[in-house]
C-alpha cells in the first residue's frame, strides 16, 4: 500500500513523504522523504530512509528511530526534525 | 592589510556549467589550491534549480520547461525551487574553520546574507535577514540562499532578484493544489520583490555586481581580487558537469 503526505513543518519548511508500507504488519517497506529543508551532511537523508524500512508505524518507535539515527550520523535538522518527520509519517496511515 | 579573497565573475552560464563551477570551487578550496573565493554569475538559458531532497517531477513542470527553453538542474544545496531569470547569483567558498565563519550553521547563514545585504544597502536598498535562508525588503523577500557544509568547507549561494516574473515561474513549477494556483500566485506576487520593483528602475548586472562587491567586502573586512578560475578548476567544472548535473541519474534521483 503506498500513501503520501504533505506535512509544512511549524517554523519550518514543507516536508512530502511518500510512503509504502505493509498494512497486516504494519510496517514501513520503503520511505521517500522530500522537500525544501535542509539537512547536513545532506547524504544522512538516505541513510535515515534506509533506516527506517521494517519500522513499525507507531509514533514513539518512530520517533525513537529517527533520533537515534540522528545521533548516530551526526545529524542537523534546519527547517525540519524528529517531531515533525514522524508527524508527516503518521499523516500518510491516519 | 586586509585578507585577499578572490572574486569570480563567470558571467553567464547553463545551470550544469553554473552548478558544476560551484562544486568544482569548493573541492579546489578544500585542497587549499584556491582562496576563500566570491563568485557571481548569471543563467543563461533561464533554469530552474531545485533543492537537493526534492522529488524533480513533483516540483516541476518538465514539459513547460522544454516549450519554454528552461534549464533544470538539482542542486548539492537544499532547500527549494528557483526560477533563475534576471538575477544576480553570487556563491561563496570557504573553509569551515575559517575563524570569520560561525560554527553554527544558521548563524553562518546570516553572516553571509549579511555580505547581501550590505550589497543592496550600496544600492539603496535596506533589508534584513530573514530566517532560515531569505532576505526580505519591506516584508517581502529580494534574496533566497542556501548553503551545504562538505570536504571542510561551506558553500554558500544565493540569489539577488534584479526582477521577478511570477506567471512565467508558477508556468514552470507544480503546485501542490491546482485549485488554489490562482491565490498561490497572487500571494507570491505580494510576498517576493525586486531590485527593479525596490528602484523604480532597471539596474545593470554589473552595478548589482559592483554592489555585491562592496558588501562582500564590507561584511568580511577583505579585499576581493578578480581571478580567474583556475586549469583544474575547470577541468573539475567539466567532470562535474558531464558526470552528473547534466545527467538525468543526478536531476531525478529524488
């Protein structure tokens, strides 16, 4: 199942995700995240994407994910973060 | 005696030549080949770039940009779509560690929109930083800038709106809601400004250059000495350019 998502990030920019994901297991099988923020060093964002295949489609894991994946890269967030990528996740299964 | 930097007046160029001399500068720079390096440049053909996280065919209009003879190319820079007609495009190259760089990257944003914005206050324009990457005069935004921190160094480049054709770039660019397209464009008209719209007037690429020059200079406390790109430089340009800007493997791999 593949949905999509247009989430504008409060102070911030406008993130899109396509996603796909397994509905009976409910869980993400491939992740797209684009858009006009700015994420350092930029190649992060594809291991982040990769990352997050097999994850479960619940807030806190998602969450908890994506900040250990930013700490684990090094991560800076401008004009996104943790908060509002799982909120435009989520956007994509509500 | 102030520090030297070198200036770069390219002219104009295609969106690959302009994307690939960028990188090309901050690799020759980064191997200490080459100063702390200001350049400005010009579009020509008229290109949209987009952002490096942003999805080519959700954001623009590939078949308006063939029948309207626009170039279109991905960025190493985030942030989003440009329509590059009548502007001044400036970039600068520097190491990280420079001591006149902050560490901090929003704060390193606004030290070189600062350089801009002397540049403009030299034409008579007053503006402020607006945060994360615009200037604005009066509200409305005249500069867009990005910057990517790689090999040790930052590259900043922006743009500097000499004149702005809403209708035509909202030809070129998707929107998200066709429905609102309308209001869209109407916002944008209020929200993005212009030299020309700023002056009354039209004022040249080289008296924006010389502006740019100045503030540049001013906000840096240097003197920009006028070089040229170097053998390596451009030989770099060249592979950049062929190897990836111009393919449709870097264009639309998001």
């Amino acid at each position: 199942m593949q949905s999509r998502s247009i989430y504008k990030v409060p102070q911030g920019k406008l993130l899109k995700i396509t996603l796909d994901y397994d509905e009976t297991k409910n869980v993400i099988t491939n992740i797209r995240i684009t858009g006009d923020f700015f994420v350092y060093p930029e190649e992060a964002l594809e291991h982040l994407e990769k990352k997050l295949k097999n994850i479960c489609l619940e807030r806190k894991e998602l969450q908890e994910q994506i900040s250990s994946v930013i700490s684990k890269y090094h991560i800076e967030f401008i004009g996104l973060n943790a908060e509002s990528l799982a909120q435009g996740i989520m956007m994509c299964v509500s | 005696m102030s520090e030297q930097w070198r200036l770069l007046q390219t002219g104009y160029a295609n969106a690959f030549a302009n994307m690939a001399i960028d990188k090309a500068i901050l690799v020759a720079h980064s191997n200490e080949k080459v100063p702390p390096t200001v350049r400005f440049y010009g579009w020509a053909p008229p290109a949209i770039s987009i952002g490096y996280f942003q999805s080519l065919v959700e954001e623009i209009d590939i078949n308006a940009c063939h029948r309207l003879g626009v170039d279109y190319v991905r960025r190493i820079t985030g942030g989003g779509a440009v329509f590059h007609e009548k502007e001044l495009t400036y970039s600068i190259v520097i190491a990280e560690s420079h001591p006149t760089i902050p560490k901090n990257i929003l704060k390193s944003y606004a030290r070189v929109c600062g350089a801009v914005m002397k540049g403009l206050q030299q034409l008579g324009i007053s503006s402020e930083y607006a945060p994360i990457n615009d200037i604005v005069t009066d509200g409305r935004k005249i500069s867009g800038n990005a910057q990517t921190r790689k090999l040790k160094t930052v590259l900043q480049h922006g743009t500097v709106l000499m004149d702005v054709d809403v209708d035509t770039m909202f030809s070129l660019l998707k929107v998200p809601n066709e429905k609102i397209k309308d209001k869209l464009i109407a916002d944008v008209k209020q929200r993005v400004t212009s030299i020309r719209h700023c002056l009354g007037k039209e004022v040249s690429f080289k008296q924006v250059a010389g502006a740019m020059k100045g503030g540049f200079e001013e906000e840096f406390h240097v003197d920009l000495i006028e070089g040229v790109l170097t053998d390596e430089e451009r030989n770099l340009a060249k592979q950049f350019e062929n190897e990836s800007f111009s393919t449709k493997e870097w264009n639309q791999r998001r």
